[in-house]
C-alpha cells in the first residue's frame, strides 16, 4: 500500500483520504476472495507530512471452502501503518498490516510486513512476509512487481504478476498475474482487469481464479473536490 509523503525535505500536506469501491469480484493474492458476487469495499486512509500513515479497509469476501461451516468469513477487516519516504522519483515504503475475520469460528488473523519501491509512480516492486499466513501458511512469502502507464483517451494501461510461496505444514505456492484498462473521471474510477494463475484448487487463501474478468468502480468520499471543480 502506497501513500504519499517525504521524509526528504520535500513535505506533502496532512491528508485524510476515503473511498467507496464496488467490484464484480474481489481478487487478493491473485486468487478470488468472493464466489462470483459483487464485493463492496470501504476504504480509509491518512497520511502526516512526516511520512507516517495509517489505514484501513473493510470488504465482504466469501469461501467456497467453508460452505459447510456454522459461521464462514464473511468480512475481511485490514488495519495498517507505515513510513514512506521519497528521493528523486523514486518512492519507497515499509508497512504493518493486519487482517482480521470477525465472527469466524477459527482464527485466521494474521499480520503481514511489506516493502515497497516505485519510480515516477509508473514501475513497481513489492516484497512482503508473514510468518502465520492464516494461521495455516507459515512463513509466507511475495514478491509483486508491475508496470502502470498512460494511453490514449486519458486511459491507464497496467501489467503485473506476483509469487505466492509458502514454508511449514503446507508448501502450497502459486503465480499469478493480471493485465488492466483504467480511468479517472472526477471523484469517479473504472478498472477492468484480467486475472489467471497457476492455483487449481479453491482453500482458505481463496477461490480458484483463472480466465477472470473483474470491472470495478471507486468512488473518492474524501477528499473533497475543490469549489471550481464542483457541478
């Protein structure tokens, strides 16, 4: 998870950001988080011209894995924080993340750390590891890297694949890669993505996600548009 801010001299504003998302699927990790239903998706965000920020996110998902459950997850709740800094064009940024399933049955919390570089916010690798990955998975590990570039018709064109691996009672791994169109419009975003990987099961970590087409829509709460950009 990016966020702006420098440490570097150059300082950005306080700023307190908030989104409302609603997608035809809901992919993490490359596999589906919800069987072919619509995810909805909040999103908050705050970063301090020092460099620190913090966050949070909460999605339904939904497991083809515990239908026979009692009580299955449901909701996955993200907390975080984190430090960025900037030099030149590059960004760099190292969070704590924290997933949470409430009113699950079995606890499947876990905690991840990340470590994120980009240039000119358009080239991107991310490394991160968690060491009770659902508390199943040990020592997870990722790797994620990608492109993001402008095209014609003020269209954004990105590419990116990523590595599941994964130590201790299950060595279950996995590739994954999408490739996407995006667009801004005012307080108003549209992706529409191709996901596939080389996962051939559904788990806890997800449902099988191959030849998917996901098409989402991101609406800005906050910031506020400046007064000349209202209608």
């Amino acid at each position: 998870m990016l966020a702006s801010g420098d440490s570097c001299g150059q300082t950005a504003p306080n700023m307190l950001r908030a989104s409302f998302a609603i997608a035809s699927d809901y992919v993490q990790n490359g596999l589906l988080q919800t069987d072919d239903e619509p995810s909805m998706r909040l999103a908050v965000d705050f970063q301090h011209d020092s460099g620190l920020f913090a966050g949070g996110t909460l999605t339904n998902v939904d497991y083809l894995s515990e239908t026979r459950l009692q009580e299955p997850r449901d909701t996955q709740t993200t907390v975080y924080t984190g430090y960025l800094w900037s030099r030149g064009q590059w960004r760099t940024n190292m969070t704590l993340s924290h997933y949470l399933y409430s009113d699950f049955e079995r606890d499947y919390d876990y905690t991840q750390t990340s470590v994120s570089s980009s240039y000119r916010d358009r080239y991107f690798v991310t490394i991160a590891y968690s060491s009770d990955y659902l508390d199943l998975y040990d020592r997870s590990k990722q790797i994620y890297t990608g492109l993001a570039l402008p095209w014609i018709h003020d269209l954004e064109f990105s590419l990116s694949a990523g590595r599941m691996s994964f130590g201790g009672r299950f060595a279950d791994s996995w590739s994954y890669w999408d490739v996407g169109l995006s667009r801004a419009f005012r307080r108003f975003a549209v992706d529409l993505r191709y996901h596939d990987n080389s996962f051939h099961r559904n788990s806890i970590a997800g449902n099988q996600t191959h030849n998917q087409w996901v098409v989402s829509m991101t609406y800005s709460l906050l910031p506020l548009p400046r007064s000349r950009d209202r209608r």
